[in-house]
C-alpha cells in the first residue's frame, strides 16, 4: 500500500484538528476564561486555515493533485468551518455560561446564515457524491467555491477578533459607541452567506448536466 502523500496528510491533519478546536470551544468559561477561548481559538483556527492553503500549493507544485486530495481537501474544509461556527453558535445562545453577549439581531443573522451553510454545503456534498458514482466525475473546488472558503474563513477569524478588541477597547473607553456592536462580524457574516448561496447555485448549474439525463 503506497503511503499517503504530503499535501493530503496536511488534509488529514486539519480534519483531525476539528473535534480538538470544537470541543476547546465549548469549554464554560468557569474552566477557561472567554478571552483565553477566544485567543486560542483564533489561533488554532488560524493554523489549522494555512493547512488548506498549503495542502494545494504543495500538490500543484510537485505534481501530487490525487482524486482522494479533490475530495477530502473541500470534505475537511467543511468540518473544520462548520464544526467552528456551530461552537461559536452554541456560545452565542449561552452568555451565561460563556461570557460574551451578543445582540439579539446579531445571533438571529447568525443563525440564519450558519443553517444556509449547512444546507449548502449539504446539497453539493451529496452532488458530488452522486457525481462520482453517475459518471466518475471527482468535481475539484472551482475559484468561486475558494472565495466563499476564505471569505467563510475570514468570518471566523473575525468573529474571534471582535469581541477580543471590543474588550480592549471598552476598559479603556467605556462609553465607545459600537461596545458590542461588532460591526465587522455584520459585514463578514453577510458577505459569507452570499458567497455560499452564489458558489452553491453556481456547484449545482454546474453538475446538473451530468445527472439531469438520468430524468
């Protein structure tokens, strides 16, 4: 059996760091301070982020592109975006637990914008599996599905930054107008629900000509 290639062990290796960082998150801050969470979350989420950047550079460089790589690499994407939005979704609906409030509005375009991921990313999980077995099709992730990737991984990141600069801010200035507006997340949490409805509907008109034969 041949061994697993580098760019794909960086895929493994961001697709095990997910139930690490997920369960890091849920910790009450009665064990771990908010700050602390936040902190190094944005760091385990930062580095775990690279891992995806590296795994395809490496791969075209050196010639290792595999179909194992097509489709774990966008596979390990999903978990370890998803698996870190619900966490973060969790600690939003229990301040009490977790210590930071967020707006009622906020939480509501959150949630709303976290269950359209999970229904997106969903839907072409089950397209490309249908795919693969209709016509052995493996569908690599096209540059509008790395957009919504980065653009969902630059949400997080932000969602972890926010509040941490909010805290910093408010100690010093008490009465700063956005204290816990966190318009930045506004901005990245909409921008990221329109890349992931786009790069989904774009996924689907894609990939319906090989199946919509089948009719």
């Amino acid at each position: 059996m041949s061994k697993m290639n580098l760019p794909n062990r960086l895929t493994m290796l961001r697709l095990c760091m997910v139930p690490v960082m997920t369960v890091f998150l849920l910790l009450p801050a009665s064990l771990i301070p908010w700050q602390v969470a936040y902190g190094v979350g944005l760091v385990l989420f930062a580095l775990t982020s690279l891992t995806d950047m590296l795994d395809g550079k490496i791969a075209r460089a050196r010639g290792l592109i595999t179909n194992f790589g097509k489709f774990m690499d966008p596979v390990a994407d999903k978990f370890m975006v998803i698996g870190t939005l619900l966490a973060l979704l969790f600690r939003m609906l229990n301040p009490e637990t977790y210590g930071v409030r967020y707006q009622t509005v906020f939480v509501l375009i959150y949630f709303v914008a976290v269950l359209f991921i999970i229904f997106r990313e969903l839907a072409i999980t089950s397209l490309r599996l249908v795919l693969v077995n209709a016509s052995g099709t493996v569908v690599a992730a096209n540059m509008l599905g790395k957009i919504k990737t980065v653009c969902q991984m630059v949400c997080i990141c932000f969602l972890f930054i926010e509040p941490l600069v909010d805290a910093l801010i408010c100690h010093f200035a008490p009465d700063f107008f956005f204290a816990h507006l966190y318009p930045v997340s506004y901005l990245f949490v909409g921008l990221m629900l329109i890349f992931t409805l786009w790069s989904g509907i774009n996924y689907i008109k894609g990939g319906w000509k090989h199946i919509s034969t089948d009719w």
